[in-house]
C-alpha cells in the first residue's frame, strides 16, 4: 500500500482533530459543514417550518439533516448531486447533473407543483491547489446554482450558497444583486479561518 505523504496525513490529523468534526459525530450530523448552515439559520432565520427546500451539492446530507429538521413534517426538501447519497427520511434525492434536463425535469417533478422557498448550496470543485484552475471551477459551480434559483425559487424566496473570494467573486456578487433585494456575505465560525470560502446570503427574490 501506498504511503501517506505528508500534507495528507497533517490533513487527517487536522480533520480528527477538528472539534466541528467531533461535534458533529457527537451530535449524529453527517459532515461539519452543518454547523456553517446552522450559524448562517440562527442568524438570518430563512428556513421554516412548512418550506419548501432545495438542496444542491448535496452529498453526504449534512445541509439536508439541517434543512428536514427545520422544515418539519409540513415541508419538502428536494436534495440533488452527481454522487450518491445515503437516505435521509423526509428528503428526496435525485441523483445526477441538475444542469442536465433529466435531472432537471426529476427536481421539478419532485416539486409537484410547488416553486421553491429556499435553494442552499454548498457546492466546491475538486480542489487542485492551483487558484487559476480552482477559483474559476468554483465561480461557475455558483453560476449554474444562481440559475438554477433563478428557474424555481418563488418570489420572496432565499438563495444560499457557498462562494471563494477571489476572480470573479465581484461579478457573481453583483449579478445576485440584480435578482434578490438583499444580498450579504457571512464568514461562520466553522468555516476554517484560512480558507476563502464565505457564504452568500441572498434574500427576497424579485421573480423571474
């Protein structure tokens, strides 16, 4: 078997090590990421009970966990990725490239009518350590989100998603503008502090 090189294994020591990481198998949580949609839901509040949800990037359904709860047993939430994810009880998932016109049209019949409240996003790309390759990869994973709110978000409804400072952030800043009346950014706690990575909040969709 291959040795671990070093950068990785002071990754898997930092992941253990992570009391995000613990919390979260204390608590039964499927990733530490739900404690960003946690803080980003104490303080903006844009999930409740009775909501529709839609989840892109899914896997492994940590944001889900977060979102059913929330929703409660009124409430819907539609969760998609290209990779597998275990069930969750109360979440449909579909798997596949939402962006292609199957998955599409599975997300819309899962919607059975209804527009959506609330589209959340933790999408990244596959990280190669080369910001000229990785930043683009992941202005376009929020481009192709933002479009997709764009299709199913009713009015007044909130857009989520996780975006890197960096080229192209301004530009997808201002075009999210020009959809919702208010957009902020927001850096949780669990999010590592020497990562790009923030959050953008956007609320009260002004309609297609």
């Amino acid at each position: 078997m291959a040795k671990k090189r070093p950068s990785s294994k002071a990754w898997l020591k930092e992941h253990r090590d992570d009391p995000y990481v613990q919390q979260a198998q204390r608590e039964g949580y499927r990733s530490r990421a739900c404690y960003k949609l946690l803080e980003l839901q104490e303080k903006d509040k844009f999930i409740r009970p009775g909501m529709t949800v839609l989840d892109l990037g899914s896997a492994p359904g940590g944001w889900s966990q977060v979102a059913i709860a929330r929703v409660g047993d009124h409430g819907k939430v539609i969760a998609s990725d290209i990779l597998p994810m275990d069930g969750l009880a109360g979440v449909t998932f579909i798997e596949g490239d939402f962006t292609e016109v199957q998955v599409f049209d599975s997300i819309i019949a899962a919607l059975d009518g209804k527009q959506v409240d609330v589209v959340i996003s933790d999408m990244a790309p596959n990280m190669s350590g080369v910001s000229a390759v990785d930043q683009p990869r992941a202005i376009y994973l929020v481009e192709l989100a933002l479009d997709m709110a764009q299709q199913v978000l009713a009015p007044g409804g909130t857009f989520v998603t996780k975006v890197f400072h960096g080229e192209g952030f301004d530009q997808v800043f201002q075009a999210t503008k020009g959809y919702f009346v208010k957009v902020l950014t927001r850096k949780p706690k669990a999010s590592r502090p020497r990562s790009r990575e923030v959050y953008m909040v956007a609320k009260e969709f002004r309609g297609p």
